[in-house]
C-alpha cells in the first residue's frame, strides 16, 4: 500500500511539472513613466488551439482583469475591477493576447501575472512600476556663501528637485559624475551643493535620474557666478545712479 501511494505521489508531482513547464514563476521587472502607455507581452505569436484561455491578473488578490477564452467567444476587459483604476485604460491585442495599460498612474504599479491554460498551463508575472515624471533641476547660486569669509575665487551653487522618490540627484563634470544623492522623502527638496572657480571653463550639469530616464540641467558659470566683490560694486552704481 505503502508502494503504490509513493508512486502515486511522484506520478503527480512529474505531471504537475510537465504542466507547469519553465515558464512558471519567471517574473519581468518593468518600468514606465506616468502618462506613458506599457505593454506587457505574452510572447505568443497568434492565439492557436494550444492557447485556449488566457487570464490577467492583478494584485496580491489576483483579481481578473482581462480574459480570453476561444472555446466560449471570450474577449474581454474587466476595467471596474480593481477600485475603477483601470477604467478605459486596458486593451488587449486580439492576435496575440498581450496587455496594454494606458495613460498610466503610479496606482498601477503592481503584479500583472498571465496565466494561459490549453494543453499546458503557463504563467507569468510582470512586476510593473509606474513612476512620476521628473522635474527639471533648478540651479541657484548660494549667496550665502558670498561673505568676507569666503574665498573670493570660489563660487557656491546649489542643485534641487521637488517631489522626487527613487531617483538620484547628480553633478557631472563633463561625462564624470562628481557627487550624487539619493533620497526618498516627498516633504523635502532633494537638493546638491557644488563649488567651482568663477573662471572654470569646465562643463557643469546637474541630472536627476531613474534607472531608464534622466533630466538634466546645464551650468551656466557666467550667469550664476559673481564675485563678491563685483556684486558690492554694481549695488553701489547702481545707488549712485
């Protein structure tokens, strides 16, 4: 009895493999910019026999998004679930069951899994990050710093973006990255000081990046960059005038 109930066991588990195959649990990072459109592939040619039913998921809930069922004449979007968030924002490719979101907010960051059932079971995961758009840099001059205690050969610049989580602040000298930072706190600026000689004819930006897109802001020395001492003199023409 023993006997038969172990072969019984590893003839299951040999069918479940067999059913699942090596596409179960693979799981594709992507990332989108908010507004932008993402597809998220079946890497299926055209919907054959094989390919007899095919169900989008979302969330930690899994609830159905969209299916596709050949055997009942199923083509259909599921747009109120979850919470309305996808409301006239889903489109499914009719030849190849792929899933389009559209106009994408940052609520539609989460787990899309396909699961295609026929003569074989096949599932597989999108892990989907919608991110806001980047601002451009702001580049200010610190006035702060222009005192009788600083050095008079040296000009004090400050870097800042608002709103920004995820992403890296930096100043590049040319293609060199000088400094960076990285900082997820909406309630404050992200913000990167740099000191530079009032002559240098060096090229500065300051870049704010995710990981698959940038915003970049050039420094321009000459606009920016006064001397103390030149700054005293155009007040006082500017009194006598």
């Amino acid at each position: 009895m023993k006997k038969m109930f172990r072969t019984l066991v590893l003839f299951c588990l040999c069918s479940l493999i067999g059913v699942f195959g090596d596409e179960t649990n693979k799981i594709h990072s992507v990332s989108v910019m908010e507004g932008d459109s993402v597809t998220l592939n079946t890497d299926v040619t055209e919907i054959h026999e094989e390919y007899n039913n095919m169900l989008w998921r979302y969330g930690a809930k899994k609830k159905v998004i969209a299916e596709i069922s050949r055997n009942y004449g199923i083509f259909y979007t599921y747009d109120d679930v979850p919470d309305g968030r996808f409301r006239d924002r889903l489109k499914l490719d009719n030849q190849t069951g792929s899933l389009t979101i559209t106009n994408t907010r940052t609520e539609h960051t989460g787990v899309y899994q396909l699961e295609i059932s026929g003569t074989k079971l096949t599932l597989k995961s999108f892990n989907v990050s919608v991110y806001v758009r980047l601002p451009v840099p702001v580049i200010i001059s610190n006035s702060s710093q222009c005192s009788s205690s600083s050095s008079s050969s040296n000009c004090s610049l400050l870097c800042s973006v608002l709103n920004v989580c995820d992403a890296t602040l930096s100043w590049y000298k040319g293609i060199s990255v000088l400094s960076s930072i990285s900082v997820c706190d909406l309630s404050i600026s992200l913000s990167l000081p740099l000191e530079v000689e009032y002559q240098d004819n060096n090229t500065y930006s300051c870049v704010v990046a995710y990981s698959f897109v940038n915003r970049t802001q050039h420094l321009e020395i000459n606009k920016l960059c006064h001397t103390c001492e030149g700054t005293a003199a155009l007040i006082y023409v500017y009194f006598l005038t």
